[in-house]
C-alpha cells in the first residue's frame, strides 16, 4: 500500500503522460475535467509552483488582484485538504510547512504591514 501520492502508480501514469504529450498539453486536458484525482491536483499545483517560482514574465503581467485570488483558490483548497485529512505529520515535514507558511505570511502580519504603510505614503 503507497503512502503518497508520488508513490502512487496513478502519478507514474500522469509522469509518463507528462513526457509522452509535454506539461502544456497535459495541464490543458487536466483543466478541460470538471473532477481531478489526487495525481492530477498534485501535478497541477506542482506546475503552478514552477511558473511562480520562475518569477514568469508573462504571468507578472496579470492584474495583481487575479494573482491574489489565484492564491486564495489554492488555500481555501488546502485549508479543506488539511481539515478533512488531518494528516499525521512527520515532524520535518511539519517544520518545513511551518515555515513556509511563516515565510508567506510577510504582508499580514502587523510588522510587516506597518513597514508597507510607511513605504506606499
């Protein structure tokens, strides 16, 4: 029995598929689904990474408040993945979370958000 989704003969199809069609063809039937497996939402959110980590030219092109609301979509997401899983983590995996987490609440935090009033007067 696999433990994770990356261990899963599922996500070595959508691998598989991935090299045989390219990662643009293979989002664009993802997206055309109405319903995604597990693999499939994995592999989507392993290619938004991508294109965020990459800083895309074209993608920081987009009205900011729809990269707002992209990010909103995906932590309403993982806000029901992780209330109706309640997974047991191991604690590396917990620290790293944690901290990425920690990392993505620049901006919200009173801090934060006092250093962003005093630089947009």
């Amino acid at each position: 029995m696999t433990k994770t989704v990356l261990e899963s003969r599922e996500w070595q199809e959508i691998m598989e598929r991935e090299k045989e069609i390219g990662p643009e063809a293979l989002l664009e039937e993802i997206l055309e689904q109405r319903t995604w497996t597990n693999s499939e939402i994995l592999w989507t959110i392993r290619r938004m990474i991508f294109y965020y980590a990459l800083h895309d030219k074209v993608l920081q092109c987009a009205p900011i408040e729809r990269i707002f609301d992209n990010i909103v979509s995906i932590l309403r997401a993982f806000y029901m993945i992780f209330d109706q899983a309640n997974p047991d983590l191991d604690d590396n995996i917990r620290s790293y979370i944690s901290a990425k987490i920690t990392d993505a609440t620049w901006g919200i935090n009173a801090g934060t958000r006092y250093y962003l009033s005093k630089i947009s007067k």
